[in-house]
C-alpha cells in the first residue's frame, strides 16, 4: 500500500498560515498609508458617504477660490472708491475756498488743479484686476471711461465737453448784446413794463419764475402792479399806477438752466445817483417806469453775464455725461403738425401718430415691458392703443422711478430717467410707431445731448448727440442694477453682486463736476464779470459735489461692497464648519487608528508564530515512527 504525500500549502494549517500572512501584508499598508485601503472595494460599506464628501469638499474648496477672487476684486474696488472720494473732498475745499482769483489763464488754481485731478480720477475708475474692469459693468474687458483729453478736448469729429459747453453757452445767452439771457424786455418808454420769454417750450437761456411788489405807502391798487408769469411763451407785466414811496419794492425771480434759482429785487428811491439794486422816483409814474425799466435790464444782463454763464457750464455738463434722459426727434401728427401729449397712439386720422401702435405690441423700458392693449389696460405694464402719448410716457415714468416728468414739447418727447439709475434704455417691437413718437431704430438710448438748430443762439430744444460727441463712459449698462452686472455664487444657494459701474449716480457727478470745473475757462480773465463768474462757477461745483438727500454717496457704493464682503465672511465660516464635518466624516470612514492596527499586527504575530511552531513540530513527523518494531 502506498501512502500520498501531504500538501502543505492546500492543508488547512497552511491556509491559516497564508491568511494571517496576507492580513500582516495588509495591515502593514495601512499603517504606511493611514488608510484602509487603497482601493474604494476595501473601504467598506459606508465608502459612498466619504465619496459624496468629497465631492462636497471640492465645490467648497471651489466657493473658497471665487470668494478670494471676489474679495481681491472689492478690495481694489475700495480702494478706487475711497481715492475718489478723496480727491472730491480736495476739488471742494479748492472750489469752496474764497476769494476765487482768477490766473492769466483764465482759470483759479482750484481749476488747474481740477484738471490733473480729472485724468486720476480716470485712472481710478479704470482700475484693472486680473482681467477685469472695475467698473464696467458686464464689459469686463473694456476699461470704463475713456482718456481726460477725449473728454475735454474730443476726439476727431467727436465734440469734447468744451465744445459742448460753448455751443450750450451761446443758446443759453442768445443773440443781444448785452445779452438778457433770452428775455425780452418791452422798450424803455412802453407802460406797463412787459418781461418775457423769447420762445414758448424752448429749453434755453432764463426762464421767469415768478413777481413779487410790495406797497409800502397801503395805497389801493399798489403803487406798483405785477401779473404773471402767464401766456405762452410766459410774461410778466409791471405797471405803475401811480407813482411809489421811496422804499417799494419789486421782486423778480428767475429759473435758471441748472436748476438754480435768482431772485432780483429792486427798491425805489429818491437818492441821487440811485444806488445799487434801486431805481429812481421820476416826476411821474411814466418817467419811473422807464427808470424801474432800465435797472431791470442791467439787473439781467448782470445775471445773464455771470450766473447764466456759470449755470449753463454746468448744464452742457448735464447734457455730456447724461445717462438717464432720452430726447427723440421732432416729429408731426397725421394733420401734419407737431404731436402733442394729446396725440393718440394709435388712430385713422388728425391728431394720432403717423404710424400707429397696435394690439401686442411693446414698450421695455430698461428691462420692464409695457404691453399695448385693444383696451381695458390696467396697471403700468399695459396701455390702450387709443390712449394718448401723454398717458403712455406716465406710464413710462412710473417704471423709472424718475422724479423728473417726461414731456412733449414743439413734437418733441424727452423721456426723463431715475436720476440713480445708471442709464436709460427704452425701446419697442414696433419700430415704425416708434419712429412715429420721434424715436427711429427701434432703440432709444440715454445718452450725450447737443443744442439743435442753426443759429444756435435761436435754438430750442436739445437732441441726442451720440454720433458726433465722444461718449465718455465705455463700458456697458446692463436692465438691472449696476452692482448685479457681476454676480457670483458662493454656497450651493447663495449668491453675491460685486459689480459697480462708471457711470452710477455718485461717480458720474463726481466726474462730471470735477469735468465741468476744469474745462471752463474765464474770457478775458480781467473782464469786468470774470471774477464773478469764476465765483458763480466755483460755488455752483462745491454745491453739487456735496450728495443731496436721496442721492447716491460713494460711501453707499462702499456699503453695497462690505456688505458683500460681510456675507462673504458668514459663508467662510460656514463653509469651514461643514468642511471640517466632511473631512472628519472622510477620515473615519477610510482612516485608521495607528494604535488598533499595530496591535492587530502584534497578535497576528503572536498567531503567526505559533502556527510556525506548529508547523515545525509536524514537520518532524514520520510514519515509520508510528510502525511497529518487526
């Protein structure tokens, strides 16, 4: 009989020897690798949850990248911000400062030096980080306004703020000599005294406010009658019934381009030579009427050559940087006169659009669309083709926000923007109708505004210049707001806006002040108003460079930007939380205790050994030994 050998390696003591070596080996990788396995297979059954955590750590680790990115681009946008701010406050205090002396240039250091601090400011507002624009909006590629000189001086057939300054000056001041800013006075010996406009709806030179007397001597009717402003274009009259007592007054009020207001009072007196801001008691009410006549027209052309001058600079500076007003063309109804806010929209004949608006048609307004309707509209967002244009430009106020009525004068719509809105763009699916309200192209976009018309001195009404002026601010206006131009997302639900653009209500009055100030310059510099309307122009700038309630500060532009930062930080620490979870979460699942392990390995050892000492003993064995002796 023969007797099979034994196989070691297939016994079952030999399969226990390999599994505990194969566990050793095991063992062993993880306490170099600190993990249990290198492989997803051998991580277990909770291996699924460390797979999604780090999925999770990734797009957090993602979040944190575009949040330093973010914080690096407010940071430099602060940075702009409160540089500006800076170089406004010294403009001011220099714009404030008395007296204001003019140079040989015709220009105060305040304005020399508001020159040089124009081209900072640029640079401020084209501050670059990375490959983005600050401030211009979605156009992130673009730097956001274009150089000082183009500016000041124009580029090529592009007309610079100067240009556009003198061209509003001559309109504004008109063709006499001395110029009455547009005002016409009734001729020295004509009773009672007539003071008017020279235009009805002409946008140009003084505009009359109202007309005060006052009736020192209780006679009944006073010694001096005013009526007005009444009429069209608007008048006023002064008629002296009789002759007044030395102390009567007569009040004069006048609107000027920019806003501003300027009274003139003017006293009655027996005082000989009259002093200044009176006239003369005659020998009769006709004799004082011509003399109340004559120191009316030196008071305006007193105003007309110095505060006129300075508040029409200051207008032509409304007109360049504008970004919120829409002047359309001067169109006509179908009985071939000039539409009015009665023309209706939509109609067969007489006073409607040459072109109607139907049914469907629409209206966006920055975003915000205004349907037309058969009838029946309701609400802002709908208007009836058989309504008037006055109706639908309410309608479209009422979108805007403006606090500024959109008009229709001499067949002429204005389109009157929110004054803290970025920009205005308004356009319609109905081209031809849109064309029909004075708006050709389909699209109309705020922007630069020129005096229409030949002879300028006679002009009346302004247009959009956006073919022939240089467009000072280059980046891009987006419908909604000028910090949602850049939006990022931060968590898997939140988002932040960091945008900010050149041409937002603080920075584009800011510039546009400073512009003004340094492009005006006095002719001749010793004339006998310049000092005056250096003052004028002077005081006007430090004015308006300080924000008025409801305007927008730069400080609020720095808020909107620590807010984004403070919530930038809330998610941070959120998002630090969560990571440490998840990682906690990663390292329990496929991570080792180095203590566990060595002691593992230690008893598979101890088995190891054991097994070997085993394996020696039965390796001794031998059957012969177990056979009887013959």
């Amino acid at each position: 009989m023969s007797i099979s050998s034994i196989n070691y390696g297939s016994s079952i003591l030999g399969q226990s020897v390999q599994n505990i070596n194969q566990q050793l080996t095991d063992l062993s990788t993880e306490l170099s690798t600190g993990v249990k396995s290198t492989n997803y297979a051998g991580m277990g059954i909770d291996e699924g949850f460390a797979v999604a955590a780090r999925a999770q750590l990734a797009n957090i680790s993602a979040y944190g990248d575009t949040m330093t990115n973010v914080t690096t681009i407010i940071d430099a946008g602060n940075a702009a911000l409160q540089s500006l701010s800076s170089t406004v406050s010294e403009v001011q205090g220099d714009a404030s400062a008395s007296p204001q002396n003019l140079t040989s240039t015709g220009q105060t250091i305040g304005q020399q030096t508001a020159a040089s601090q124009l081209s900072s400011m640029i640079g401020m507002l084209n501050t670059q980080v990375g490959d983005r624009y600050i401030f211009s909006g979605t156009a992130i590629s673009t730097p956001a306004v274009t150089s000082a000189d183009d500016i000041l001086n124009g580029s090529g057939t592009q007309a610079g703020l100067k240009q556009v300054i003198a061209e509003r000056l001559q309109a504004d001041l008109g063709s006499g000599s001395p110029s009455t800013g547009r005002l016409v006075l009734s001729a020295p010996a004509t009773v009672p005294i007539t003071l008017s406009e020279d235009v009805a709806g002409s946008v140009f030179g003084l505009k009359l406010g109202s007309v005060s007397s006052s009736n020192a001597s209780g006679s009944s009717p006073p010694d001096i009658a005013v009526t007005g402003p009444s009429g069209s274009p608007a008048a006023i009259t002064v008629n002296l019934a009789s002759n007044p007592n030395p102390g009567d007054q007569v009040t004069f009020n006048f609107n000027l381009p920019d806003g501003t207001t300027q009274s003139v009072t003017l006293t009655a007196t027996n005082t000989t030579p009259p002093p200044s801001g009176s006239f003369a008691i005659g020998t009769s009410a006709t004799a004082t009427s011509g003399n109340l006549n004559a120191a009316l027209n030196s008071a305006i052309s007193n105003i007309a050559n110095t505060s006129l001058v300075a508040a029409s600079a200051v207008a032509a500076g409304n007109d360049f940087f504008n970004t919120t007003t829409v002047v359309g063309n001067p169109v006509n109804n179908k009985a071939a006169t000039p539409i009015t806010a009665a023309t209706v929209l939509s109609g067969a004949s007489g006073n409607s659009l040459t072109t109607g608006f139907s049914a469907g048609d629409t209206i966006t307004v920055n975003g915000q669309t205004i349907a037309f309707v058969a009838s029946g509209a309701s609400g802002n967002n709908q208007v009836n083709v058989t309504d008037t244009v006055q109706q639908l430009i309410t309608k479209i106020d009422a979108l805007t926000g403006t606090s500024t009525p959109s008009t229709v004068t001499n067949g002429i719509v204005t389109l009157n923007g929110n004054s803290g809105s970025p920009s205005l763009t308004v356009s319609s699916s109905n081209t031809a109708a849109f064309a029909a309200l004075g708006f050709p192209g389909g699209t109309a976009t705020a922007g630069p505004l020129r005096v229409s018309g030949s002879p300028l001195s006679s002009a009346i009404s302004l247009t959009n210049g956006s073919a022939n002026t240089v467009e000072w601010y280059t980046g891009n206006s987006g419908p909604g707001t000028a910090r949602s131009s850049a939006t990022v997302q931060v968590d898997n639900s939140q988002t932040v806006q960091f945008g900010a653009q050149a041409n937002e209500q603080a920075i584009r009055n800011a510039l546009q002040q400073i512009a003004v100030y340094a492009a005006v310059v006095v002719n001749p510099p010793g004339g006998t108003n310049a000092g005056a309307q250096a003052s004028a122009l002077s005081q006007r700038i430090a004015d308006n460079l300080t924000p008025q309630p409801g305007q927008q500060a730069i400080s609020d532009i720095q808020t909107d930007f620590a807010t984004a930062q403070s919530t930038m930080k809330d998610v941070q620490a959120r998002q630090t939380q969560s990571q440490t979870a998840l990682q906690n979460l990663i390292s329990d699942t496929e991570g080792i205790s180095q203590d566990q392990v060595a002691s593992e390995i230690q008893a598979l050892q101890t088995s190891l050994q054991a097994s070997y000492q085993t394996t020696a003993m039965l390796s001794q064995l031998s059957l012969v030994k177990f056979l009887p002796l013959a």
